[in-house]
C-alpha cells in the first residue's frame, strides 16, 4: 500500500470515529449522563431523606425505570440517570403520591366530600414539601453521586450541571432543555473565558473527552 493512499484511510478512519456531542450525548444538557444509579441507591440506604420508606421506595422504583428509558433512548447499558431523567423519576413520583391522595377523597362517601377537598389541600400542599426534600436531597448528595465516565465530562459542565439542578429546584423551572452545543460553548466561555464556535473543542479545552 502506497503512502498517499494509507494516509487517505487514516484520514478516513480518524472521520468516521470522530462522533458530535449530540450524536454522543444527546440534543439538551440535560441528557448527559450525570447520576450513578448504584450510588443513588446506595446513599439512600445510609443517608436517606426524611420520607417515609414506602416514598423512598416508590422514588427507587421511578428511578430504576427512568435508567431504563435512559437505556432504551441511549443505547448504552450504563447504570445512570441524566438531568432529564432525574427530573421525570420525581415528577412520576410527584404524580404517584397526587393518585394516591385522589383516589382516597373519590372513595369516601359524598357526605364527607366537603371536609376531605379542604384535606386534600392540606395534603397536596405536604407532598409539594415532601418533593422539594426529595430536590434538596440530590443536590445536597450531587458530589456523592457522581457517574464514574472516567473524566470524560468536563469538571466545569458538572458545576454548571449542579447549578441548573439549584434552578430547578429554587425556580421551578427545568434549565435542562437548553441545546448541548450553545451550553458547552457558554460553560466553556464562563470558565475559560474563551469564546467557541465549535462545542466539540470547547468540550475538549475543558478537559472532556467525547464518548465512542
């Protein structure tokens, strides 16, 4: 084989390896795999939020499922949650205690309809409380928690990351949905100082890896 036409596979070879973040990660920030679902398990067994353990265990099984769809979107048989993925385990929980309440003020006999709507409230009004322990709890944990991906996601987007689950949190808003690219060109301008037009370097300056 001739030097010019090796050099041409090379060159060949090196493009079809070089993946996109969004081809490797995802279309938003929020879809970079941040939460180790074993440590998240692990945690909760020995430094559990104040719920009580049938909350904790319906907010395992929302978590577990929302691997599962991480798995079946990603294609990756990792054990980790995203932001977004986070976000959907503890609104499905959220939903999960509002059924609960719902369907005991449905089943009680229409005289006592009245004074269970003013209960319901009541209740509705502790769940919220009860969600926003839970929030509190995963950023309180955030560094605990951490996936192992070997250094590839860069140190200043799991601060950013960490400062959108704050957001999330305080706001009530969900600062996830943001496009990947313009959110690693802007971390990278925060931390770095330094402006990009291509996220893929930014990434990398940051000291990040893309994943193959």
């Amino acid at each position: 084989m001739n030097l010019s036409l090796s050099h041409s596979l090379s060159l060949e070879q090196n493009l079809k390896l070089e993946i996109s973040l969004s081809q490797s990660l995802g279309e938003h920030s929020g879809d970079i795999p941040i939460y180790s679902l074993h440590r998240i398990k692990n945690i909760l067994k020995k430094s559990p939020p104040i719920i009580s353990k049938e909350l904790s265990t319906t907010l395992v099984r929302n978590l577990i499922e929302a691997n599962l769809q991480y798995k079946e979107d990603s294609g990756n048989d990792w054990s980790c949650l995203t932001s977004n993925n986070l976000v959907y385990a503890i609104d499905c929980t959220s939903k999960d205690i509002e059924s609960v309440i719902e369907t005991g003020v449905q089943s009680c006999p229409k005289e006592y309809i009245l004074q269970l709507k003013h209960l319901q409230e009541k209740l509705i009004f502790e769940k919220d409380k009860t969600i926003e322990t839970i929030q509190g709890w995963f950023y309180d944990n955030y560094d605990s928690l951490q996936y192992d991906m070997s250094g590839k996601i860069p140190f200043p987007i799991v601060c950013r990351l960490r400062s959108d689950l704050s957001r999330w949190i305080t706001q009530r808003i969900n600062p996830f949905d943001e496009d990947i690219n313009q959110f690693v060109i802007d971390t990278a301008k925060e931390s770095l100082g330094s402006k990009y037009d291509n996220a893929e370097d930014a990434w990398r300056d940051m000291g990040g890896e893309l994943f193959r």
